[in-house]
C-alpha cells in the first residue's frame, strides 16, 4: 500500500469548469487523513478565482456526499454526520466515511463549489499519515500538535498526553517538557536520537460522550556540524617549528559530502593570506567511528613565524541546515633554556640584594 502523506492536506488544485445553475465558478479540491473512531470536522473553504472574492459573498451553504442526491442535514437528535454552517461533524468518523464531499456556496450572483477529499483510515495506520516535522540537533526545539481548534475554542486550555514511539511522556520529564494549556512539547536539547513518531492525544466530550483525537508526528532531526576538536581557543608553538593542527567536526549519521570545511587566517581563506604556501590546508579525511560521521581538516605550519601569533585563524563547518565557527590563536612557546636562565638570574638578583642589606647593616654597626 502506498504511503500517505500529510502534505497532501494542502494540496490545492483550483479549476474552472461550468456547471448547470452555477456558471463562472471555482471547484477547489482538498484531501484529508483520518482515523477510524475520531472527531472529524471538514471546513468548506473560501475559494479566491480571478476577480471573485466568495470569502465576501453573503451566501447559503449546502452539504452533500458525492454520489447522493441527499443534503446532509444540520443537526439531529441521532445523527452521527451533520452540518452547521461552514462546517461538516463526524461524530465519530467512520471507515465507511470515505469519499468526496461538496460544499456548495451560493447567493444570487455566484455558486462556489467546494470538493473534499475524505480518507478514512484505521488507528493502526496512523503513522501512514503522520505528520512530518524537524527540528535542528543540539538546540532546543518545539514540536506542535496539529489541527486541534475545532475542538478547543479556547486555545490555552488544552490538556494533551504525549508518546514517544508509544511510551508515555511523564511531566517532571527533564528532556521533554509538556506545555500545559498548549499545544507544544519541548525538547530542551535535541539529539539525533529523538527522531521517531510522537504521539499528542487530547479528549475531547460532547453531549456526555468522550471522544478522543490522535495526531501522529513524524519528527526527523537535521544534524548542523559540531567543531570538536580544536578544543581548546589557544595552541603552543615555538617559533621555527612545524606545527599541524586538525579540525574535527562532528556531522552523525549525515552523509560527509554534505557538510563543508575550511580554515580561514582573518576571516580569509588561508591560500590567499599565506599565498608563499607557509601555511595550508592538509587533506581533508572523513572519518567514521562507532557509526557517526566525522572530518578532520589539518591546517599545515610548515614553520611558525612571529606573524602566526597575531593571526586570528578560525575552522568553519557548515551545511545546508547551519553552521558552526570555531577561533583559535597561537601562541608562543617559552624555551625551557630561557625560563630557566631568568629563574637563575632571579635567584641571584634577591640574594645580591640580600647580602648588601647584610653589608649596609655591619657598616652601620
């Protein structure tokens, strides 16, 4: 069976036909997922075609299902499937509820027509029809429970239960946090890991029944590159030496060729400070350790010179979903024969002191 998927809720197809009684009119086609059991409510949509603005219209609107000759009613004591303005009930939508749906609005100058798409589906398919969300690792992120108004009039009293791949969410849950009175959950730092399906649920009484609405989210991470390695914002090197040092970026289960990296010496690239080739960019290695992705580009000192320490040198990593800069400076190694020569030359200059005072002292005497 092919999967479904939820972008086709939006999927607008606006054409222009004639139809008996209502000439010059706009058909507009919308396709809905639903679950077996579930509230359903279908909105008849206001259709803009060329000139004509039927959102302005004063207009009656009439409901039926295509291949009935039958106007759905408004509501009625035992009725299960009712209209009431611009809107179509299921209470609860069942399997049998499949098909088109057409709304006709009409006044005395214009008809607009309205055809909805109705799949229903039972709760074992609901992650045919989930619907896709992302969210961007190692930030915090919010994921949205969709499509729940027509059943909450008041939009921060919700009261939802969470899933993750069907495990409850508790509330004192560090990780996730449950907005109350919305429709958010919130991931406070977002791992690779989190994708998967996540389930809101939220009831929903009406006239002493209780029906409850699911929505599936397919959430997909996007991995943005993570600098490693250097660790540290300054290196040691002594004046004369040659000097590597890499640049390790993090990138997961992202394909290497997806992400980029570069050094640059002042926000330039390094080929063009260090044209003489002093300084440059090694092989770039791509890198993989316990199934994540990694890549390490050296930068190449074939001699430090005086110049390398005052030299802001940066590694960037980037692709399509963010970046990532990380500074670095390097500094100037001591000589261990220098330090210890002014270490010497301290001594001496305290005892030097010392034994004049003792000098001074005895003369006084």
């Amino acid at each position: 069976m092919e999967t479904l998927k939820p972008d086709s809720h939006y999927n607008v197809i606006i054409s222009l036909i004639y139809i008996e009684n209502c000439p010059d009119h706009t058909v507009f086609f919308k396709h809905y997922y639903e679950l077996h059991g579930e509230p359903v409510v279908l909105k008849c949509p206001s259709p803009r075609h060329k000139h004509l603005d039927f959102s302005a219209l004063t207009t009656n609107i009439t409901w039926y299902k295509n291949g009935s000759n039958s106007m759905i009613s408004g509501r009625d004591e035992d009725s299960r499937i009712w209209a009431e303005g611009n809107a179509l009930w299921f209470l609860p939508v069942m399997l049998e509820d499949s098909g088109v749906y057409i709304c006709t609005k009409r006044n005395s100058s214009y008809c607009a027509e309205v055809s909805i798409h109705l799949t229903v589906m039972e709760k074992t398919s609901a992650e045919e029809i989930a619907y896709p969300q992302i969210l961007f690792t190692f930030t915090s992120g919010k994921i949205v429970c969709p499509d729940l108004w027509d059943f909450a009039p008041n939009r921060t009293s919700l009261e939802l239960k969470w899933y993750k791949d069907a495990l409850p969410l508790e509330d004192d849950n560090e990780k996730f946090i449950i907005m109350k009175g919305s429709s958010s959950l919130i991931i406070t730092s977002v791992l690779p890991t989190d994708a998967g399906y996540y389930t809101c649920k939220m009831s929903f009484p009406f006239e002493g029944v209780v029906y409850e609405i699911t929505r599936t989210i397919h959430l997909e991470t996007r991995i943005t590159p993570i600098i490693v390695y250097p660790a540290h914002r300054t290196t040691s090197a002594a004046l004369g030496s040659k000097m590597t040092l890499p640049c390790k970026v993090f990138v997961g289960l992202s394909s290497h060729v997806q992400t980029d990296v570069e050094w640059l010496a002042n926000d330039t690239s390094v080929d063009v400070v260090y044209k003489q080739s002093r300084v440059t960019e090694g092989e770039r290695q791509e890198i993989v350790e316990n199934g994540e992705n990694f890549i390490e580009l050296p930068l190449i000192f074939n001699s430090v010179e005086e110049v390398d320490f005052y030299t802001d040198f940066t590694c960037l990593a980037q692709n399509r979903y963010g970046y990532q800069v990380l500074p670095t400076r390097v500094k100037q190694e001591g000589s261990y024969f220098v330090c210890l020569f002014l270490i010497i030359f301290i001594i001496v200059l305290i005892d030097g002191n010392r034994r004049a005072k003792v000098r001074a002292i005895n003369v006084a005497a």
